[in-house]
C-alpha cells in the first residue's frame, strides 16, 4: 500500500512538471547589436587615435525578430536611446532577413553605398559543436555552440530549446532551438535577446522584402569582390561584414 502510494506521488509531480513545461513557437524577440569600434581604429595612426578620444566604444543598434513556426523576419527595431555615430561605417541597421526554415532558403534585403539588393539564398550550414556551458538570456537558460563562418570566422552562439524553431539573428539558423546569443569576436560584435513577447504573429508581419535588385548569392558575392577589390586589407574586413 506504501509503495503504491509513492508511486501516486512521484506521478502527479512527473505530471506537474510536464505541464509547467512550455515550448514557444510563435513570438516576437528583441535584439541588441553592439559593436567595438575602437577595435577597428589603427593603433598607430594618430588619426584613429583622435577618434577614439571623441567617439563612444560602442555602437548599439536594435532589431525585431518575429517568428512563427517555420517562418521567420529579422528587421531593424528601436532607435537606441543614445544616438551614435559610427566611424568605421558598414554593419547597417536597415537590413531585413526572411527565413523560411522548412525550405532552407531565406531573402534578404541589404543596401550597399546607396544600391539596394534582394538576395536570394539557402541557409547558410554551420557546423555547431555544442558544449556544456549554460548561460541566462532574456530569462531563458541557454546553452553554448561554436561554429565556425565563412572558413575563418568563429561564432560563439548561445541558445534556448524552449523556443522551438531553430533561428537567430541576422542569418544564423541551425542549432536545436532558437539561438538567443551570438560573439563574433573577429568583428568584435555580439548580438543579445533582450526580452521575448509571446504575441500573435500576422502573416503580414512575416511577408518577405521586395525592395531592391533581384539578384542570387553567388552573384552577389562576385560584384561585391569587385567592388571592394581595390581596398586592401579594409576591403577584406568590409566584405567578412557585408557577406555575415
């Protein structure tokens, strides 16, 4: 009778504790971006130097990511409450991402000193290692991945599997829920949930850009090779920004 009993007991809290668990499918999240310009400035110009007694640290920007089941915007937000130059100039705020995580593709609108383009693609394969360190984002326990972009570029990510589809900011996407955290340490940026709202999402809400030359991937990566072929080693960091 004893055990019995026992057992009663360890089934109604097995049955609490699976209902208190909750997967979120739908929301909106925000997003803070920061970046180091200082990082960027040349330790041996005086010219940077100068900069860097007149500019801010950081530079702060804020995006939206809304969401739906497979279907997913990343757009500008806010205004951050302190309004900052940049001096180093690429990493623009007026972006817009849609990913369609059932077909792996995604469309995105980015604009190029002054030229808007609509670039179409699959997602981008990251290979992710996941580790064991857990971090709190935005109220969610979120554990660590690596991957790695682009060849040479390292990320460091954190997510959450209690949001189910598995996106991000800007274009990453891969890892077994919603990824909340993101350090590029070689563009000294990181990208940070800041708070989720668990809002109906409209299909319009979701409807991907149609501003800007169509234009596939691979052709893009090509015409912005020549674009910036003639700018050396800036060129080379411009393009790491341009192609994240």
């Amino acid at each position: 009778m004893q055990q019995k009993y026992i057992l009663f007991i360890a089934l109604m809290i097995f049955s609490a504790t699976g209902f208190a668990q909750q997967f979120i499918t739908k929301g909106k999240i925000e997003f803070e971006r920061k970046t180091n310009q200082h990082a960027f400035l040349d330790e041996n110009s005086p010219w940077d130097q100068a900069a860097k007694k007149s500019l801010p640290k950081f530079v702060t920007y804020y995006f939206d990511l809304e969401f739906d089941n497979d279907k997913l915007l990343y757009k500008a937000g806010r205004d951050a409450d302190v309004r900052q130059n940049k001096y180093w100039g690429v990493f623009e705020g007026d972006n817009i991402i849609s990913t369609n995580l059932n077909s792996s593709t995604s469309v995105t609108q980015k604009s190029i000193y002054g030229d808007t383009y609509l670039i179409s693609d699959s997602l981008r394969k990251i290979d992710w290692k996941i580790g064991a360190e857990i971090r709190k984002i935005a109220g969610f326990d979120c554990r660590k991945a690596v991957g790695r972009v682009m060849d040479s570029i390292v990320v460091i990510a954190f997510y959450s599997d209690e949001i189910l589809p598995s996106g991000g900011p800007e274009s990453f996407t891969g890892l077994p829920g919603m990824i909340l955290g993101i350090a590029v340490p070689k563009m000294h940026t990181t990208w940070y949930a800041t708070k989720l709202q668990l809002t109906e999402v409209k299909d319009a809400s979701l409807a991907s850009p149609t501003r800007g030359k169509k234009i596939a991937s691979g052709e893009f990566q090509k015409q912005l090779k020549n674009i910036l072929k003639n700018w050396g080693k800036e060129g080379e960091r411009m393009e790491w920004q341009l192609l994240l």
